[in-house]
C-alpha cells in the first residue's frame, strides 16, 4: 500500500477536539439545542452531538452521479485504498462524488431551511471559530438579530457581526468552550438515601417564601421527591406554590430574590413559574409558582401523592434514578434518561388520583 493510502483511514480515525467536546457537553446540558456546522468531517456526530446540521453535507456517503447508488464511508474507504484514483461505483463503475457540497454547487436545501429555522428562534446563536465570510450560511447571525435574539463570537479574529454581538472573545474555541461548559455545568448531580431532615427543611423553607410573595398565596405545599418518605432522591426541597392568578409583580421576584433566589420565569414549562435557590455552589430549594388548583398543582400532588401511597413504587423508582444518576454525564442528560419512565410513572399516577 502506498503512504498515501493511508489518508483515507483518517476520515474514520479522525478523533474530536475539545471544542467539539464541549459543544456535546453543552448539548446534553440543555444549554445548546443543534450545531450547524459547514465542517464535512463528522466530528461533531462522534464526539456526541445530537442535532447536527450540515450545510455543506459530510462525508458520511458517496453517490454514484451515473446509477445512483449510494454508499456508506466504511465502504467507500477500502475502494480509496484498492484504487490509483478517485473511488469508482462498484456497481457500474463511474466514478463516486462525496457528498458534500463543491464549488459552485447548491447548499442542500432541507438542511438550509432547518438552520434558518433555528436562526430564526434562537435566542442566542453562538460563532465558533468561523470568519463568517462564506455565504449563504454566514448570513445566519443576521437572520437571528433581526429575529430579537442576540449573538455571541468566540473566534480569534474579528467577523462581520461582532459590533453588533452581545459578546465577543478572542481565543482558541477548544479552551473556551470547555471553560463555558465546566462553568455552566451546574452543582454536581447526586441522589441520595431518604433524608429525616428534608419535611424540616421543607417546614423552614415555607415561611420565608410565604412572606416574600405575599396574600395572593392560597396555599404552599411540600412536593417532589424529597415529599416522599423513604425514597431517595436529589436533596432539593421542592416548593409548589399556588397563587388565586399566575402572575407575579416585579415587587414579589425582588423579595424572593432577597431571600436567595434566582428567578428563572417560565423555564420552558408554560403555567409555571419557576425559582432555584443555592447555598455553597450546592442547589438547595426549588419553587414552583402556580395558579391553585390548576393543572400543575394536580399535576404536583398526583405524583407525590401515588408515590407516598405506593412504597413499591416509589422503592423501584429511587433505584432507577440512582442508576440513572450514575450512567449520566449532567443534569441535563439525567432528565433526558429518565423522562420516560417518569412519563409511565406519572401516567399511572394520574389515573391512580382520579384524572385518567
């Protein structure tokens, strides 16, 4: 085999850099919702990212331009190697085009739309490492400003939209990216045995949100996990509030947030507002807002309700979520991987309370 037979097995061997790493990272940390990327290489894919958007395709397959048969990278590579040329179609012997994008050739459209799509409805769109001079995908964090959201550039030179970016910094995007993800990676992510001390806390905890939202409460209860003797859960006291309206005054969020709480609104669960609360870089209370006898509060009661009802149940659901809790890389990945057995947990909780 020659040396320069040897290339080809770089296209399957090829290992991520840290960047694309911490992109993954921040992905399964819900803090980034799909790469677009007009890189060919697969590196995003291998090092673990979920929503990849290539604009410019990849490498993954081949095609035959004459009979148009398709084939795989792992097929395609040996064919480099047993050639003196360009691959040729197995089947009919034309030879294969990669399919990626070359000069003077089209952007895929599919793949176009669906990063405008979320151009369009990001909040924030972040550069990475791009000069943002080749066109039409450089024109992206344009489509996001004039949408309302903002952009953020990690890039060692300047780009186009960097008077207009909410942030710029200078550095390699390797070494800044894996010091966004260690700093947004959160409290570290345990489960632990039942705790005697959780109601305690819970009783401590309740007053001093009472004061600081005041008369529109109804009534304020102990829910999650940490409600339900015996099992083991994240020490975090959950707090569910329910208000006569689900609508809080600038007045009400400054004094939970005297007390120690970041407001975080919605946080993607329409009908809920939502506050956190840590103590030593550890998160220690959750609130949760809602309008009394809605929905959410229901929702709330049903659950923890079943589960103190049931201690089977809630003794096979604390041994998965300790399961779960060890083979997750974050926060962020343990609610994925254990959503759906929360769904099938809470769906026979809500017929259990009377709602199925």
């Amino acid at each position: 085999m020659r040396p320069d037979q040897h290339r080809p097995r770089m296209l399957t061997e090829a290992e991520p850099n840290r960047a694309h790493v911490a992109l993954a990272e921040l992905e399964r940390l819900r803090l980034v919702r799909a790469v677009v990327t007009q890189n060919i290489d697969l590196l995003h894919e291998r090092a673990g990212s979920r929503e990849v958007v290539e604009v410019h395709g990849s490498i993954r397959t081949s095609s035959c331009p004459s009979c148009g048969a398709s084939y795989p990278l792992a097929e395609v590579v040996p064919l480099i190697e047993a050639g003196e040329g360009a691959p040729v179609c197995p089947a009919c012997g034309a030879i294969l085009k990669p399919d990626v994008v070359f000069f003077d050739e089209l952007l895929p459209e599919a793949a176009m739309d669906r990063a405008t799509t979320l151009a369009e409805e990001a909040r924030l769109l972040l550069v990475v490492g791009s000069s943002l001079e080749v066109y039409p995908a450089a024109d992206l964090p344009r489509t996001t400003l004039a949408a309302g959201g903002q952009v953020a550039v990690v890039n060692r030179t300047q780009t186009w939209v960097d008077r207009g970016a909410a942030l710029v910094l200078r550095g390699g995007a390797g070494e800044v990216l894996e010091a966004a993800a260690a700093a947004l990676r959160g409290p570290p992510l345990e489960v632990t045995d039942y705790d005697q001390a959780w109601p305690r806390r819970y009783e401590e905890e309740a007053p001093r949100v009472r004061a600081a939202l005041g008369d529109e409460i109804v009534a304020v209860e102990h829910m999650g996990s940490t409600a339900v003797p015996g099992l083991a859960a994240k020490p975090v006291i959950d707090i569910s509030v329910g208000l006569r309206r689900l609508e809080l005054t600038p007045e009400q969020v400054a004094a939970m947030e005297s007390i120690g709480y970041e407001y975080l609104g919605e946080n993607n669960l329409p009908g809920r507002l939502f506050f956190r609360k840590d103590e030593g870089g550890r998160r220690t209370h959750h609130v949760h807002v809602v309008e009394f006898d809605g929905e959410h509060w229901h929702r709330h009661r049903a659950f923890r309700d079943h589960l103190r009802a049931h201690p089977e149940e809630a003794k096979r659901y604390g041994a998965e979520k300790r399961r779960l809790a060890a083979e997750s890389s974050g926060h962020g990945d343990y609610w994925e991987r254990k959503q759906p057995y929360v769904d099938a947990l809470f769906a026979r909780a809500w017929r259990w309370y009377g709602h199925g």
